[in-house]
C-alpha cells in the first residue's frame, strides 16, 4: 500500500472517531442525508439503499424471509447454524482469510436470526467495500462448511442448550416460548434445543441453503456512503440471476395474527441455582405492531412499569426489578416481568395493588415520608414518556448498521420496511384515553397465566 493511501485510510479512522464509534450518526435526530430508496434487480430482488455521504461508512444487510414458521421443531437452530457458516467460510475465502481481511479493514461481517428469517450484515468503511461485500456474497451463495469451524459451532451449541438449563432466567424464557406459541407457526425455536441438535448436520444445513437461495426470499437494505450503480451492479452479477423457487409470492405473505396459547394453571419449575428467590412472568395476549392499538398498549407498559417499582419495589420491597411491557412480534404476548422476588405469599396480590392504581388513573411517583404515594394522571406524565419511548427508540439506530437493521427487520417481519417509524409517528398521536383503554383490554381484561422458575426450597411457597 503507498503512503497515500495509508495516510487517506488514518484520516478515514480520525472521521470514525468523531463520530464517536464504529458507524455513528451525528445525533439521535439525525436521519442519513437522502430518503430510502427501492431498485430492483433483473429477478425482482429488491435493493433498498439510503445514501449518506457524511462520513466513509458504509452498512449492508441481505436479509433471507422463512424462519421458523418453515422448519419443524427438530431444525430448531438449523437456520441460525447455516447463517453462522456462511459467515465462517466459503468457496473463494476460508475462515482464516475472512478474519485476516476483518482485522486488517475493521470490518465486520456476520450473522443473526429472528423467528421471520435471517441477516447476513457486512459494516465497513466504503473504501474496503469490493474488498469485503464479495466475502459477504459468496458466503451467502457458495457456504464451505469448514470441518473445524462446524466442530467449533456445535461445541458451541452444546454449551448454550446446557447454559439455559442452569441459568433460571434462560430457562423461563424457553418455557414461555414453548409454551405460548404451542400450535402456532412460531413453535419452532430459532435457537437450538436439546432435541434439535442431533439434526443440525451439514448435509441438513445444505439442503436449506439449496431452499433459502431463491429470489422471492431475498432483499437487500444498505445504509452510508456507497456508489449507487456500481453497488447495484454488484448485486446484480451476484444475485439478480437467482431463480425464483417459489414462484407463488404468497409463500411469505403475512398470515394473519396468530394468538400465543394460555392455559388456566400456572408453571412453576423449581430450579437449584436460584434458591431463596425467583423469577416469574405474567403472560397475556398482545396486539402486533402493524395494528392501530399497539403504540398506545407499548406506552400504558411503559407507564406501567413505573407503577409497579413503585408499588412492588419501593413499597413492599417485594422484588428487585418489575417490569410491563409488550413484545414487537407477529405472535405477540404481553407481560409483567418480576426479578428476584422475595415474598412469595403476596408477591401476585402486590401486583393487583399496582394494576388497580393504574386502572384509577392514579399513577404514583414518588413515596413520601410518611409513607404515602405523591401521584399524577397519565394525562399529565404522558408527553414525558412519549420523549423517553422515542429517545430509546432513537438510540438504537445511532449508527448506520442501527438504520440499516431497522429497515430488514421491518421488511423481514412485515413486508414494510418503514413500519417501525411509523411506530414513533404513532406515538407522537396517543392520547391518555387511548392509553387507558389499552391498559384494559390487554393488561386487564385478557386471559393471563404466570410462570416462574422458583428455588427448590420456595416453589411451593408462590401463592398465585
């Protein structure tokens, strides 16, 4: 490399820096500097890319639409196996090669999963762009398998599937999951489990790569400072000849919402790591984001939690941590979150005390010396929490590898990639009623169950 070029990538990382990490934008408000745009390639394979030209970064995912609802309850963890590989080896570069061309560039490239498909993500900055998207492309398209990487990973595996047997919270995750989406398309986990992982074979990973390489699987969604025609001509010698496998484009439609499964009694495991507490969630049916009522369910959650710390938490010392909220997937569930509890007897009623504040419009705030709650209405609280749901929101797309995530899991879940703005534009038109009506129909109103993993010496001290 000549001494120009040295000098042009130091004074690239210099840029990095001040915009305070790896793919910076200048502030939370700060969107890239041009609007989204759609390209197609000749196949159909739509490229959304959003062009910023503020700094030398450059942020691309190729998201795969399929997930769990395609695979049995045995291929749990098979896709999340087979996105792992693509990124650990491939025809043109070994898992060595990869790693040194990461190190030298500062690029990374991988992989992640979600219950509606899977990413392959590439960050770098744009003067190492045909240097890395060709690892990041022929890792999707010609996956090696390396013997010793596929060791590495299902040693992995065995750890994890063993670590969620031990670890209660782990644990009341996979027993809410596999309890609430019994007899949905979302049964199957998208992490392996103990049964999956005899069938996570190479031989099983290939025959779903040969199903995921398919035009109507695939979208492209880039992010930063990039060459928009050559960037496109790239996609297009590499995936624009891809065949369309499922010609019918039903094949991924959006179903409609399916419900989480709740039975009457409640599940109590007893566990040996956590004895002397336990961890307990209360589990209801939710509205899915792409519906009008989600924004204000998510904010009365928000609200919520508050009337719960205060109540649970800082009157009765009950627990360390409660927590409301609603989740953001298409079998979606609501719950009340308690960590570490400590009263057993009361724990559940304490929680009452909490919904019948909330209920009242009551929401306290604050204990006083003397024991009592300082209060305030939702009406009054309510332009605070909107500026804290959009502040968190924004803080997770700082960075152009944020953006560029948003927009595939969007896309990945709703066929839209825009649905999560429209979430905050959502927002910004809750009102307190609005509010109080959600609180009712899903907090209060719907079906729920409890679950918790216990201490062996407490479990049967929880009183429901």
């Amino acid at each position: 490399m000549n001494k120009t070029k040295s000098i042009q990538i130091i004074l690239c990382l210099l840029v990095i820096a001040l915009f305070a990490g790896c793919s910076s934008i200048k502030n939370a408000s700060q969107e890239p500097s041009e609007a989204l745009k759609r390209y197609e390639l000749s196949n159909g394979i739509p490229v959304y890319i959003q062009k910023d030209t503020s700094n030398q970064l450059v942020s691309i995912v190729l998201t795969i639409s399929g997930g769990v609802t395609q695979l049995t309850p045995e291929q749990a963890g098979l896709e999340m196996a087979l996105t792992r590989m693509m990124t650990e080896g491939s025809e043109q570069y070994s898992y060595e090669a990869i790693q040194n061309l990461e190190y030298k560039t500062s690029a990374s490239v991988y992989g992640s999963v979600t219950s509606d498909g899977s990413f392959l993500n590439l960050t770098c900055l744009n003067y190492y762009l045909d240097d890395m998207l060709p690892v990041l492309l022929d890792g999707f398209l010609h996956p090696a398998y390396e013997p010793e990487q596929y060791t590495a990973m299902m040693t992995d595996y065995g750890q994890r599937v063993y670590s969620i047997t031990n670890d209660p919270m782990a644990l009341l995750q996979q027993t809410l999951h596999d309890s609430l989406c019994e007899g949905t398309p979302y049964e199957t986990n998208a992490s392996p489990t103990e049964q999956s992982l005899p069938f996570i074979t190479v031989d099983a990973m290939d025959d779903l790569h040969k199903k995921i390489v398919d035009a109507d699987r695939l979208a492209v969604f880039v992010v930063g400072n990039c060459d928009v025609k050559q960037l496109l001509s790239q996609f297009e010698r590499a995936l624009g000849s891809l065949p369309h496998v499922h010609a019918d484009s039903s094949f991924f439609a959006l179903r409609n919402r399916d419900e989480i499964t709740l039975h009457d009694n409640p599940v109590v495991i007893p566990h040996q790591n956590i004895d002397g507490s336990a961890v307990m969630v209360q589990a209801f049916a939710a509205p899915a984001p792409f519906t009008p009522e989600y924004a204000a369910t998510d904010l009365a959650g928000e609200i919520y939690s508050e009337v719960l710390y205060q109540v649970v938490r800082e009157k009765h010392g009950a627990c360390y941590t409660p927590r409301a909220g609603i989740g953001g997937s298409r079998i979606n569930f609501g719950h009340i979150q308690l960590y570490r509890v400590s009263d057993f007897a009361h724990i559940t009623s304490y929680v009452q005390e909490a919904q019948t504040l909330m209920s009242a419009d009551t929401i306290p705030f604050a204990i006083n010396n003397d024991g009592s709650f300082s209060f305030t209405t939702i009406e009054e609280c309510l332009e605070e929490y909107k500026n804290q749901y959009i502040n968190a929101s924004y803080s997770s797309q700082l960075t152009y590898r944020g953006v560029a995530q948003s927009y595939a899991s969007s896309y990945l879940a709703y066929k839209d990639p825009f649905i999560r703005k429209q979430l905050l534009t959502d927002i910004q038109s809750v009102t307190a009623d609005d509010i109080k009506r959600a609180f009712e129909t899903y907090f209060v109103q719907g079906k729920k169950q409890w679950f918790a993993v216990a201490g062996t010496d407490v479990a049967d001290k929880i009183r429901f």
